[in-house]
C-alpha cells in the first residue's frame, strides 16, 4: 500500500471525487444563473460530464496496481474502487437519462435534480473509497441527503413529500445507529481510521461491547442496503418517488453501499469474520425470504420493484457470507447484473406511460404484447432474467453466488436461497402472464410510448447485456475476482 | 452415400416431408413423395439383397458416432448381413405395396398426408430396428416401430375404439418392452459392450456363467434369451400378450396388412433369430420358446375359427403364424423361421389388404355374417383372396406350402418331447387354418347376399392403384416359396446365411428334416384338405351344421366365442385393480397429500404469507422504526446467543 506524500498527491489520486465535487458546484452556479432550458442544459452537461467520469476513472486504472491511501489514511484509490466508480458513474448516465425524459414528460423537471444526482454520486464515491469510518460516514450522508430530496421532487403530489420524508425521518434513526456503533468502535480501538482498526482488530478475541458496535455498523448501513428488517421504508418511498428517480434508486446506491461493507467487513473487521457473519447470514436469510413472500401480493409494479431489490441484496449479501476472493468476487458480478437488469425492467416501465405518468399497475400491462411487442418481449427477457432462467444474464448472477455459498459450507443458505428465487419467480413470471394472456379491460387508458431515441437505445442496451452476458459469461467473472483481491 | 443409407433415410425424408409440409404440397404430393421414396427403397433394397446374398458383402456402415462416454461407445451404425438384409427387402417391398394401396384405399380420408408420413415413419423405424449393430439401436427401433403403431392404430383419433385399441397396444407392448429391457441390460452387465459382434464372440465363454436376478442364482444366458424373448412376445402377440393384436384392427386396412400381419408383429421373430448364437447357448429358453409358439398357433386358430370381423379372423390367423414361427425358432430352425416370416408377409398381407378390398367394395361393412355371393362382383379380389388362402393353408406349391411343412418338419425332426408337441400343434393348427380360411372365403363371396340392396349395388371392384399392389404381394404368395426355399432350407442354406444365423452341429434340425419320414411331409396337407373340406361341408353344403355344433358344444365354443375369456381375465386382474390404484393414487394421493397439501397448500401458504407480511407495511413511520429497533434487538440476540456475552 503506497502512501500519498503531499496534497497535489492527494488531489490526483482523488481525480473522480475531485472533478465530481467541482462539476457539482459549477453546475448548481451556472444552472440558477441560467434562465432557459436550465433543466435540460444541466442533464445534458451532466451526462457529458458522468461520460467523462468513466474515462478518467478508466484512464487511472494502470497506475492502482497498488493501492494509494491519501489525504492522510482518510481515503484508498484501488482497482476495486476505481471499477465500482466507473459501474456507478455509469448507472448514474442511465438513471439520468431516465430522469430528464420522465421528468419532461410530468413537467417537474428543475436542474436541481442533476445537480442533486450527481452530489448523491459524489457521496457514492467516497463511500467506495472511504478508507476511514469518518470518510464513510460523510460519504453516507452526502449521498443519503441528496436521495431524500430526489425523493420528494415532486412537490406537487402528496406521496412524493411523504416519501421524502418518511426516508428522511428512518434514514436519520438508521446514521444514528451507525454512528452509535462507530462510537463503540472508536472506543475499543481508539481510532477510526481503516488501516489501524485492521491491525488492533486482527487477533483480538471476543469482546461484546466491540461486536455490538459492529452489529450498529451493519444495521446502519443495512438500512441503506435495505435489508430486511431495515427495509421497511423501501415500499413506500419506491412507489411515492417519481418513477425515474426510483429507477435511480434501485440501480445506483445499493452498488455503492454492498461494496462500502465489503471493505469494511473484509478490511478492519475482516479479524472479526465468525462474529459478523452471523449478522450477514441472518440479513441475508430474511431478506430473501421476505422480498419473496411479500412481493407476491403486490399489484403496483413499484412496489414489487421494491421488494424485488430486497430479495436480490439478500442474494448480495450470500455472496458476502460466502467470504473470501469468490464470494466477493459474486457479489460484484450478483450486483451488476443486478443493476443492468433493474435499469432495464425500469427503461420498460418508463417508456410506458398513462397520462403523461410512467405505468404504476401491473394490470396496466395488460395485453401489451399487442399493443407494444418489442416492450412486452423486453420485458419478459427482464422478468426470466430476473427469476434466473439461463441462458440470461440473471441466471449466471445467482450461479455464482449460490456457488460461492456451497463451496464454503454455507448449504443451507443457498438452498433457502433457490427456494425464494422459486417463490420470487412466480412474482415476475405472473408479469409476463399479464402481458400475453390477459385481455385488456374495455375503456382502459390508452398506454404511450415515449418516442425519445435514447431512452429506447438505453433500453436496448441493457437488454443485449442480459442477452449476451452468456457469450462470455467468464469474462466479467475473471475481471472481478481480479478486483476483489484489492480488498484483502 | 451408400445404398444402405439411401434406402434407410429415404423412408425418413418422406416422412418428414409429408409430415412438416403435408399442407403445402397437399395429399397428392404427400403420396407422391412417400410411395416414390418407399419404392426407390424397394427397389435398392432388391439390389442390396443380390449385393449381400449372392455376392456375400456383408458389412457395417457407420452413419454417425452416437453415444460416446467414457468406455461406453455407441454408434449409429446399419449392420447389413444376410439376416438384415431378408428383413430390409421384405418391409420395403411390402411396405411400398402398401403405400401404394393406400392411395386408393384413404382416398376418402382427411388426412391423407398424415397417414403417408406416418406409414414412412413406421418403415424408418423398423428397419432402424433389422439394422441395428448395438442393443441400444436395437431398442430405439423397436420402441421406434411401437410408436408408430400406437399412432396407426390410434389414426382415426374420433373414433374413441381406434383410441382405446391404441392405448392398449401400447401399454401391453411396454410390458414386453420392460422385459426387453431387462434382457438388454442383463446382456450388458454380462458382456460388457453392446455391439452385436462382441457379443456372439463372447456367447461361448459365458456359457456358464450365473447371473444373480433377484436373488436367486440363474444361469446368465437363459436369463437374457428369456428377458429378450419377453420383449418378443409382447411385440409378436405370442400368448400371454396378445391380446393388443385383434384390437389393433381398429387401425386402417393398410397399417393392419404392413405392421400387424407383415413386418412388425414379427419383429420378435427377427429379434430370436439375431440372437441366435445365445439362444443356442441357453437350450430351456428354446424349450421355452417352442412350447409357447406351439400353444399360440393352436390357441390363436381356436379362436379364429369363431369370430365374424373379417379382419379380427386374418388377424387371429397371423397370430397362428407367428406361434409356427416361434416354434420353429424355438427348436433351433432359424432358417425356417425367417422363410416363414417372409412367405408369410407375402401372403398375409395380400390376405389383409384383400380383405380391405372387400371391406372397401361393401361400404365399409366388416362384418362377414352380412356379405356373401359378391365374387362375380369383384372378381380380381376374389382370386387373389383364394391365392392368399391357398399360400396360408399351406397347399402344395404356393409359399406357405414351402415354409410351413419346413416348420413342421423341423419340429418333428427335433426328437424331443417339446419338438413333438409343437409339431402335433403345428398338425391340429394346420387343420383350423384351413377350415376358417375356407369359412372366410364361403361366408364373404358365396351363398346367397346378406346385406341390403344400397350396399349390393354399390359392390365394384377396386381401383387399379389398389389391384397393383395386391398383384405384386400375389406374385409373392405364389413363388417366393418355391424360389427361396433353397437358400432360406434347402441345400445352399450355409452359403446363404453366412455368420448371421449361428446353429449349434447337434441342434441343425432344418438338415434333418429333409431326412423324415414320408408321412411326415405329406400329412400338413391332408390335414388342409380336411379342413377345407369341412368349411364347404359347413359353410356352403349343410349350413345348418355350424348352429348344431355351437348348440351341442356351447361351453366350447363360448370360450373360443369370447377368445378364451383372456381380456376378461385381465381386465379382472391387472386393468381393474391399476385403475382402483391409479384413482386412489389420483384422488387422495395426488389430490389430497400432493396437491392440497404440497402444490396448492404451499401456494396458498405463501399468499397467507405475504399478506401477513404486507400487513406490517402500515405506511405508519413510528411503526417501522418499532420493526427497526425489534430488528436490533433481534439481531443483538442473535449474537449473543450464538456467541455468548464474554
């Protein structure tokens, strides 16, 4: 591990947080002076701006064969979080995309809302790279302070507030548990940066105060993750938020703090293995079955979004259990298909809409297999995929994972885990019944298309990955074990 | 591409022609298509049996690597010897004759193609079956030819009789087919490999080896020749499982003359004489196997002598047939056995497609007890009728004489008890062979009309494109005795089967039946006489006498009436308690555990369930900041109960 020497040191070495930072304030500045076209001009700089993210974090990759800690421990640039930035900048694009023709179409588009996205990456980012709990608690909150806003952009309806604020009120309760935690920690090892905690941690026998401290950590950051029994605000503020900022919701943040636990669990606290993997195991049990179970009566496709993505961190978070250079490389390939795969089902649902408004019952997709072939059989490859049918991309994300668990011991888990994804099937399978085998009802509202170019070039994008990741399925399989091993 | 493959695969693209784009080149295409393949075939096949049989090029053509695993191999291979190649030409001949026929006999049908594609699947895959080089082939043409049947039988789907005879083909063959199985796999724990020749090498190594089967030492040879033979049983309708035979009739004429008379039925026979170098080797299974063929021939006859079906009596008679045949086999006269088999797919089939002639010229009508005095009417059908009957009873000179009295002999020749009582079969069968040929052709074309006037002058004679092919199977009927009887028997016999048929030097009773006593050959067609005699004295002279008989042998012919009571038997035994089974399995296994307690209940479990689940979500903020802290305490529990507080 290479220290940084000075601050230009640091600067480089933080190129992403950096540029993001600035971009963020420059835009803010330039988009309240700007009198026209505001919210366009910003999603459109921005997207430019996340395109130019990714070449830069792509650019750095040669020189992290090493991993740089800067700013005096607080930070660590690696191959891990330079790979998982360009992941996040990337669907942070999609879900701008999203956002700008979701809310051009209700017309609450305001350049707050790019501005806001890209603080919320900033926040992303440092949590990716956070190399102290400091860091990581500033990180959180950035980004969990941006999403509570997105959450409510749309004053004008009374569920958005709501959710805003119910994610606000739950979101304040779960930082205090972590910082709670983080105190307990703090007071066992006395000090908070990473590196340090590793070495006091590593070899310390079984201390209470020590591991309730980590239990806070991890339902604080369960939270984020939604993780069941801290996923009770996902429901709710999935169906209250605009359709677009959902999609943002579903697909970015979870990537960021997935990997934020596992340097955590596998840097400072990976010593303490046998302690929190009773924590994970039981998370990741009950959110399985849970976001299994309880999807099944949903009739908002929002919600069953909701609940879907809390069986899928349960998925995650196996791979987390699993443990080792597998297990988290399964986690990383489980949470990008993931992300693909939500991006996707969410291009579908916003690329339809009823009065202006993106779909919000599944009974509104009734007979879409006429109305919009191309939508529905997009759709039914999102929903196989999703339910893990090979030769999808979904498939291969649950394989890895499930095998990661088996060749570690964990048998039961990964047999409960193929048991939920079967009552889970039934959920996204019932979709696709909708599409092709239900009449639709006299006088129902006629459904639109979008006509926007890119969000449709979007939503063919995420679905040749799904359908391709076949083809070379052992190749980002490779790449991320390579990149797990930054972690330990 | 050799000519083996070329007349294997004919069959196939015709049938998937005819089946994938029956609609798009219509019913004519489809016939056009089929019948040339089959008659190309046939016509390749006549070019490959003087290739094989004079000029003695046997071979094996592999078409494709088929199973390949570990130590395990498996081609798709054609193994053409002399015994495949009998076999080859007898089903593309005949089954070309049949397609041709039935041109003219479906003419009236909607589906048309269909019925073609199925005849060429059927041809497929019974000579995927006389080809085969592995028991695993063996087996797949076997249960090839068994689906093709259930589908023949089955083709006029509306009919709910056509569909249950289907179903009971099926399911009784599948019994024979366990055996068969049975019998394949014992070959392949004994021997290792599954290819025909290592196998026959091997025979005399194994000679004494005992096999544990259910827990009981058996000699291992005797229990493979008797697990295949099982399988033979079930597919030649041999006693025990025959029962699907007659039913079958509720197929169309045609695949009755090609699957249940000519080729299929006696691919029990072809199955015994390819393995003949084992059965050799297991004498209590040919014991077996002749008693069996002995007891059918006569049992079979008894029946047919009573029934009316015009094609239920043929089809008795095929089964009589097909007991000569095993007992032949059964007492090591191989030869005899496939001469039979190919006289008598001549002349029963010419018998069967006759009959649907007849059937065709009277509306339909099968049942004997209302035709009579139309052989002015049609008489091409009435002659070749009589040649098939003449083939079948056996008179001198035409086929059936040939084969028949070689079977007889044979048996006779054999000297030992069970030799004898299925040549004394044999005689007595003989006899009701005649008798009931004769009633058939007396009660069809003589005496006085019995069905009504609309149907009486409807009676014609048949198209040409059904004639022609009766007119070539006839040609069969009449020399294709007399023509191969020196191959198939006589004196050039060892040159003729080469290594295909293995007859042990002390079991060679095909050579000593040329050596019995005069009374011996003569007698087969005395007997013959006599019963065609006794049919003119019944049937068209005194027609009062068979009344008399039914009335002062009731009991006997109740039980010959009602086929020996067999169906009922069964029906009492094994169809009834499977149903109380299968509904009890049905309704309180399926129904009851497995779907209200396992499918339904768990599905219902999981709605109850979510709704629980969905209950929590209140929508209330104090409330899911309560599950929070409960999931905190949970969690903290959890910990410390897992690792302690120290």
């Amino acid at each position: 591990m290479i220290q940084s020497v000075d601050v230009f040191q640091d600067i480089k070495t933080a190129m992403p947080e950096v540029a993001t930072a600035a971009f963020a304030l420059w835009l803010l500045v330039f988009s309240a002076f700007k009198k026209h076209q505001a919210f366009a001009v910003a999603s459109f700089l921005s997207c430019a701006f996340l395109v130019g993210i990714i070449v830069v974090c792509f650019g750095m990759f040669g020189q992290y064969d090493e991993p740089v800690v800067a700013f005096g421990g607080l930070y660590i640039q690696d191959y891990f979080s330079l790979s998982i930035k360009m992941l996040i900048a990337l669907g942070t694009l999609i879900s701008l995309i999203y956002v700008y023709f979701d809310m051009k179409q209700t017309q609450i588009g305001r350049f707050e809302a790019p501005v806001l996205m890209i603080l919320s990456m900033l926040g992303m980012f440092f949590m990716v790279s956070a190399h102290d709990l400091l860091t990581l608690y500033v990180g959180l909150e950035l980004q969990s302070l941006a999403l509570y806003i997105l959450a409510s952009f749309n004053r004008h309806s009374y569920k958005a507030p709501e959710a805003g604020m119910k994610y606000f009120i739950l979101g304040a309760i779960a930082s205090g548990m972590l910082l709670f935690g983080m105190s307990f920690v703090y007071g066992f090892a006395g000090h908070t940066g990473f590196g340090v905690l590793e070495e006091v941690l590593n070899g310390t026998t079984y201390n209470v105060g020590l591991t309730v401290g980590l239990a806070f950590m991890l339902v604080g950051l369960a939270f984020k993750i939604s993780a069941v029994p801290f996923h009770m605000w996902t429901p709710d503020v999935y169906q209250g938020a605009p359709a677009s900022v959902t999609a943002f919701f579903a697909i970015v943040p979870k990537i960021a703090a997935i990997c934020l636990i596992m340097r955590l669990l596998n840097g400072p606290f990976g010593g303490l293995q046998d302690q929190w993997v009773q924590i994970v195991y039981a998370l990741s049990m009950a959110s399985m079955v849970l976001g299994a179970f309880a999807g099944l009566v949903q009739t908002s496709i929002k919600r069953l979004l909701a609940y879907s993505s809390i069986g899928n961190i349960g998925y995650a978070l196996m791979g987390i259990v699993a443990g080792g250079a597998d297990g988290g490389a399964s986690v990383v390939v489980y949470m990008t298909v993931y992300m693909i795969m939500t991006a996707g089902t969410f291009g579908v649902v916003l690329s339809l809409r009823k009065g202006g408004v993106a779909v919000e019952e599944i009974a509104d997709f009734k007979g879409l297999s006429k109305t919009s072939p191309f939508h529905a059989y997009a759709m039914t490859l999102f929903m196989f995929s999703l339910s893990g049918i090979p030769p999808l991309a979904g498939f291969f994300g649950k394989l890895v994972v499930f095998k990661a668990a088996v060749d570690s011991g964990y048998i039961v888990l990964a047999v409960i885990g193929v048991l939920t994804s079967v009552v889970a099937a039934y959920y996204y399978l019932r979709i696709i019944k909708t599409m092709f085998f239900d009449e639709e009802d006299a006088g129902m509202d006629e459904i639109q298309i979008v006509p926007y170019a890119a969000q449709h070039g979007t939503l063919v994008a995420t679905l040749a990955v799904v359908v391709g990741f076949c083809v070379v399925p052992a190749v980002l399989i490779e790449y991320a074990e390579v990149l797990v091993r930054s972690l330990f | 591409m050799s000519i083996e493959t070329a007349i294997v695969f004919l069959p196939l693209l015709a049938f998937m022609i005819a089946f994938l784009f029956g609609k798009t080149i219509g019913d004519r295409g489809a016939q056009l298509v089929t019948c040339s393949a089959l008659i190309v075939a046939a016509v390749l096949a006549c070019v490959l049996f003087v290739d094989v049989i004079r000029d003695g090029n046997t071979r094996v053509t592999e078409v494709a690597q088929w199973v390949s695993s570990g130590s395990f191999v498996a081609g798709w291979t054609l193994r053409i010897d002399q015994l495949s190649t009998v076999m080859i030409a007898v089903i593309t001949i005949v089954s070309s004759c049949v397609h041709v026929y039935s041109v003219g006999y479906m003419s009236h049908d909607k589906a048309q193609a269909r019925f073609m594609a199925y005849l060429s699947l059927f041809t497929f895959a019974m000579l995927m079956l006389v080809t085969a080089d592995n028991l695993l082939q063996l087996f797949f043409g076997w249960e090839g030819v068994g689906v093709a049947s259930y589908l023949l039988i089955g083709f006029w789907n509306y009919k709910d009789t056509a569909n249950k005879a289907a179903i009971k083909a099926f399911i009784v063959n599948r019994v024979g087919d366990f055996g068969l199985a049975l019998g394949l796999m014992t070959c392949y724990v004994l021997f290792d490999t599954i290819q025909f020749d290592s196998i026959f090498d091997q025979v005399f190594g194994q000679k004494d080896t005992m096999f544990d089967f259910l827990g009981y030492q058996v000699h291992g040879l005797t229990l493979a020749a008797l697990l295949l033979f099982m399988g033979a049983v079930g597919k030649s309708a041999q006693l025990g499982l025959h029962t699907w035979l007659p039913d079958a009739m509720e197929g169309p004429t045609p695949v009755s003359a090609l699957i249940h008379a000519a080729t299929m039925v006696t691919a029990g026979v072809f199955l015994v004489a390819r393995f003949s170098p084992l059965f050799e080797f297991a004498p209590f299974a040919l014991q077996v196997v002749c008693v069996l063929g002995g007891l059918t021939a006569v049992f079979a006859a008894t029946i047919g002598m009573t029934q009316f079906d015009i094609k239920r009596v043929i089809a008795y008679s095929t089964m009589s047939q097909l007991g000569y045949m095993f007992f032949a086999l059964g007492v090591s006269a191989y030869g005899a056995a496939m001469f039979h088999l190919m006289t008598h797919a001549f002349f029963k089939a010419l018998l069967f497609l006759g009959a649907g002639s007849v059937i065709h010229a009277m509306s339909d009508e099968q049942d004997m007890r209302n035709m009579g005095g139309i052989y002015k009417k049609i008489p091409v059908t009435y002659v070749l009728m009589w040649i098939g009957s003449l083939a079948l009873a056996g008179m001198p000179f035409f086929a059936g004489y040939y084969s028949k009295d070689m079977i007889l002999e044979a048996a006779y020749a054999d000297h030992t008890n069970f030799g004898m009582f299925a040549f004394w079969c044999g005689i007595i069968a003989a006899f009701l062979t005649a008798f009931y040929s004769w009633r058939l052709l007396i009660m069809t074309f003589h005496g006085k009309p019995r069905a009504d006037d609309k149907v009486m002058s409807h009676v014609h004679e048949s198209p040409a494109v059904m004639v022609v092919p009766l007119v070539v199977l006839a040609f069969g009927a009449l020399f294709a005795g007399f023509f191969f009887y020196p191959g198939f028997v006589g004196e050039i016999r060892a040159e003729f089967w080469g290594e295909s048929l293995r007859i042990l030097p002390e079991n060679d009773t095909v050579g000593a039946a040329h050596h019995v006593p005069q009374w011996v050959k003569l007698l087969p067609i005395f007997v013959g006489l006599g019963g065609i005699f006794m049919a003119y004295v019944c049937y068209l002279w005194k027609p009062s006498i068979p009344a008399r008989c039914v009335a002062a042998f009731a009991p006997i012919h109740k039980l010959f009436f009602n086929k020996w009571f067999v169906d009922e038997a069964y029906d009492k035994i094994f169809v009834r308690p499977a149903f109380v089974l299968g509904s009890f399995f049905f309704k309180k296994g399926d129904g009851v555990i497995i779907n209200a307690g396992g499918v339904d209940g768990l599905s219902n479990a999981s709605d109850t369930v979510a709704k629980v689940l969905s209950r929590f979500q209140t929508g209330y903020v104090f409330h899911y900041v309560f599950v929070m802290v409960m999931g905190v305490l949970a969690l903290l529990s959890w910990i410390v109960f897992r690792l302690g507080l120290n």
